[in-house]
C-alpha cells in the first residue's frame, strides 16, 4: 500500500511540475529567463520531425540518454557553426550511448533545408509555437531594434508575438544545451544569453561521460 502511495505521489509530483514548467512566460528580454536546472523534468512537449511526424520529448528521452540543443534558426551562422561541431562530436557521443536533438523555430522545410546543407543525421525538431521554448524557460521577445533588423535584413518569416504591452515581437530560444537521462532527469544545461557563445564540443563531452556513469 505504501509503494502505491509513493507512486501516486511522485507521478502527481511530475504531473504539477509539468504544469508549472508549461506556463512559463515569455521573458521580457534574453538576460531575463528562467530556464529549467539541474534535477528537472524534461516536459513532455510534443513537436514535429522534418517530415511532419509528432515526437514527444518526454518519450524521446527514454529511448537512450539525450542531449537537446536549442537553436535560433537555419538562418543563424552561429547556429550553423555550433551545428557543424555537434556534427564532428556525434560519433563519439553514439558511441557513448546518446543521441542529438535539435530544436528550433524552423519550420520541418526549414529543417530539412538545414539538415540537407550542412549534411546532419542527427534529428532536428521544429518549435514553431515556441511550446518547447517556454516549457525550458528559454523563450524571450527581441527588442524592437533587433525585430525590425531580422525582419528586413534576414527576410525572416517567423510569426511576430505581441508583447504585454501591445507591441509586436520576434519570439526566439536562448540558445541551450540540456543532458538528460533516460528518465527525463536533467543532468546538465548550458544557457548563454549571448547568442555568439557556445559551449565548446569538448566540454558537451566531458559533460555526456559524467552523465553517461551515472546511468
């Protein structure tokens, strides 16, 4: 009887964190998020693959230790750049056990475009909602200035979100890297308000080992 209490606990337990993380806000701007730590749940948001096909998250971690990234878009060389080393790092993290997740605004054409450029196999995921975005706490409203400039140099067709204040936004992820384990634990996350930093390949591998002895 008391295993079963405790089963109902800890599941209504998740179920309220699910519910807390998925009613994050949007930050004001990219220094005032509030992302998911260490010792959280990866939600069990639900997105589409390049080719259109639902994948939960949640269910996506119990397949093998995951490590999510989160990205600004195809249309982002830094994106591209971080791409491309996660693409020179994904041996090493298969063998190790893990599988690499991309998660973006773009819609599945504009992932597969990306995919296709840059020659990926790992899966990317498209956010067009920013569901995802806001269940991690990494979804933020741009500025008006940076708006305008994405808007008129990048061409960028990303839906604009109105403010709390009626203004009408670009909506982007802090760029992220998350770690989890096959339970949907996380077990490390790098979060950098500064778009042009990245975490090095070598220290999402010293990262994924730690983990990967844990399980």
């Amino acid at each position: 009887m008391q295993s079963l209490l405790q089963r109902f606990l800890l599941t209504t337990s998740l179920l309220l964190g699910s519910f807390t993380t998925l009613a994050q806000p949007i930050a004001k701007d990219e220094y005032s998020v509030s992302p998911l730590l260490n010792g959280e749940q990866i939600p069990a948001i639900t997105l589409q693959d390049m080719n259109g096909q639902s994948v939960d998250l949640a269910k996506l971690t119990v397949q093998k230790p995951t490590i999510f990234f989160f990205y600004r878009g195809g249309w982002c060389p830094f994106c591209n750049n971080q791409m491309g080393q996660l693409k020179a790092i994904e041996p090493k993290l298969i063998d190790m056990g893990f599988q690499l997740v991309g998660i973006s605004p773009d819609t599945p054409a504009q992932l597969r475009a990306s995919a296709a450029k840059n020659e990926l196999k790992y899966q990317l995921l498209s956010d067009e909602k920013m569901q995802a975005a806001q269940a991690f706490g990494l979804a933020f409203y741009t500025s008006k200035q940076v708006t305008d400039t994405y808007l008129s140099r990048l061409k960028l067709d990303n839906p604009l979100w109105t403010t709390p204040e009626g203004d009408k936004r670009l909506v982007l992820p802090v760029p992220a890297i998350y770690i989890a384990d096959t339970q949907g634990l996380i077990h490390f996350q790098y979060v950098n308000p500064n778009y042009k930093v990245r975490p090095a390949p070598k220290l999402i591998l010293t990262a994924a080992s730690l983990v990967g002895t844990t399980e």
